[in-house]
C-alpha cells in the first residue's frame, strides 16, 4: 500500500512512533495523535480523566506541548442514561483544562459498547522532536509511573482489589505526564515513548527494533504497584500480557532469577502509563532526582542501551 508523501512530515507512517508529527516553518512542527477504549474504571468521571491523560501523553512523550483537542464518543444511548456520557466528557474536560489544552469540538456516534477518547494536536520545536528510534550506547532508562494496573484492574474486575488500591490506581492512571515531559525538556533525552498496552518489555522492544542496540534491564529496579507482584502470583494476569509476551518474547532473554510474577508485570498492558526516557548516562541521576523533587516520587533507572549488541532485551 503507498501512502501520501510530503517533505514536510517528519514522523509518519513509515516510521510507527507515539504520534505524527508536521513540520510548519522553520521552528513550529505540529504533532497529532488519537486515542479511545472502554471504560477501565466504573466511575464515569474518572473514566474521562484516564482517556483525556491517556490521549495527551502521546504528545508529552514526543517532546511537544498539547494545545487543542477533540472529543471522539461511542455511546449506546438506548441503554444507557445520558447523565453517563455528561459524567465521562466533565471528567475529559477537567483533565484538559489542568493540561492547558482547548476543547475545539468532537463528534459521536451510537455504539451498544461505550467509548470515549481524544484526537490532540500539540506544538513542538522541529528540532526537539522526541522519538522512539534513537537509542544511544551507554544511554540509561529511566520510568516515570509503577508497572501493574493491568494487572490491578483485572482484580477491580474480579472483585478482589481493596476500595484504598482502586483509588490509588485511577489516580495513577489519571496522573499527566505533563510534570514529567517538562522536567526531561532539560536534559540531554535521545530517545522517548510512553508506556500503554503493550507493556515495558513491548514499548521498549520498539525501541530497540533497528536501533542495533541491545538494552540491558535491572528487573529490581522497576517500580512496580506492589500488590500487582501478589495479583500476578495468584494468575491474574490480562489476556493483553499473554499477547505481549507472545509478540516478542523471542527477542527478550530473562535470567534465571527473574521470578515468574516479575516477568507478567513486565509485559503487563499499562493504560496512561508513564514515559519511558532514554538519556545521557551522566545525567541519569540528576533525572531521576529531578522527578522525584516534583513528586514523581516512583521515577527510577531500570536499565541501559548496549551497543555492538544483537537487537535484543536481557532481564536481569
């Protein structure tokens, strides 16, 4: 299939990133994604902040700053009451609002299953555009959120998660990466994405796919939700996982000590997960310092980028 071509796109369909991005004139480029689900939480409102933070980071993992947006609803108004769907939008516009980011408009469609989300265009410096496809050797990885609300909401769903770890995991889940994006902006960032469904192990793989680099992660040091090591012990694990790991576990080789419920949540689908930063090794620690004075409290080093290496991930 051939697609459209012009000089001007900088990030496209020939090289799959978080979002696309347009180059407009000598300092603005445009950046443009979209994104929508089912409801992860029973709380309509919450459900609007997840999707609205969920659709944003795209934009803060690229290196940009989100500034209009637009409603994208599926809604099975014959089942369901419309104070629903007023609920799920409020909490999408509350989350816009925090971000600085305009409501423009949106369109919606009847659907027998709920939906909600955002197309967001955000701005970014031609030149300071973030990617995926940049790994340096001797880079180290640093993450932004804990690993494990896949796994969590699969307890929610089973009935088994207790009323103060729901809370807990719905705020995670609404937190922007907007706090994060900023803070890196000062540092020497090769490389960035953001970590949703297809797991740590998933997103980083497409990091490393071309890059002829092979990365090294300290399983240890991934922050992790803590309860989510005890869901996965017990088997509860999303069918999202299983796909994950199936997708590329032949590129990932995990040492013997890497217990079986570490390797889940490795793979665990995330939904508004945090970024996933390649940087300079000499400034890895001042990084990570620096989220944590912000109150990104869970930002830690969890790797780092081999070169001369076959393309692939090793788990230690």
């Amino acid at each position: 299939m051939v697609f459209p071509a012009d000089a001007n796109v900088i990030v496209g369909l020939d090289r799959a990133d978080d979002a696309g991005v347009y180059r407009i004139s000598d300092d603005l480029a445009i950046i443009q994604t979209v994104d929508f689900f089912t409801p992860i939480v029973d709380d309509p409102y919450w459900f609007g902040q997840i999707a609205a933070a969920n659709a944003l980071s795209d934009i803060y993992a690229m290196g940009g700053t989100p500034k209009t947006a637009m409603n994208l609803v599926a809604f099975p108004v014959r089942e369901m009451d419309i104070s629903v769907l007023r609920r799920i939008i409020q909490g999408g516009v509350d989350k816009l609002t925090q971000a600085g980011v305009v409501l423009l408009g949106g369109h919606s469609i009847e659907d027998r299953e709920l939906k909600y989300g955002l197309s967001v265009t955000g701005f970014v410096h031609p030149r300071r555009v973030l990617t995926k496809k940049n790994l340096q050797a001797g880079d180290r990885l640093v993450l932004t959120k804990p690993l494990g609300m896949g796994i969590v909401t699969t307890a929610v769903k089973a009935g088994m998660a207790p009323a103060g770890l729901v809370e807990y995991v719905t705020h995670l889940m609404a937190l922007l990466n907007r706090s994060a994006a900023e803070i890196m902006s000062g540092f020497d960032v090769n490389a960035c994405t953001d970590v949703t469904g297809f797991g740590l192990l998933g997103h980083l793989a497409e990091m490393v796919c071309g890059s002829n680099m092979a990365v090294r992660v300290f399983s240890r040091q991934v922050p992790v939700i803590p309860e989510a090591l005890e869901y996965a012990s017990m088997g509860l694990i999303p069918a999202g996982a299983y796909k994950n790991k199936e997708f590329r576990e032949s590129m990932i080789a995990f040492a013997d000590t890497v217990e079986r419920s570490h390797r889940d949540v490795l793979f665990d689908p995330q939904t508004s997960g945090g970024l996933l930063i390649s940087v300079k090794a000499d400034q890895s620690m001042e990084l990570v310092a620096a989220f944590k004075n912000a109150g990104i409290s869970d930002a830690a080093e969890i790797g780092e980028v081999l070169h001369g290496h076959e393309e692939k991930i090793v788990v230690l």
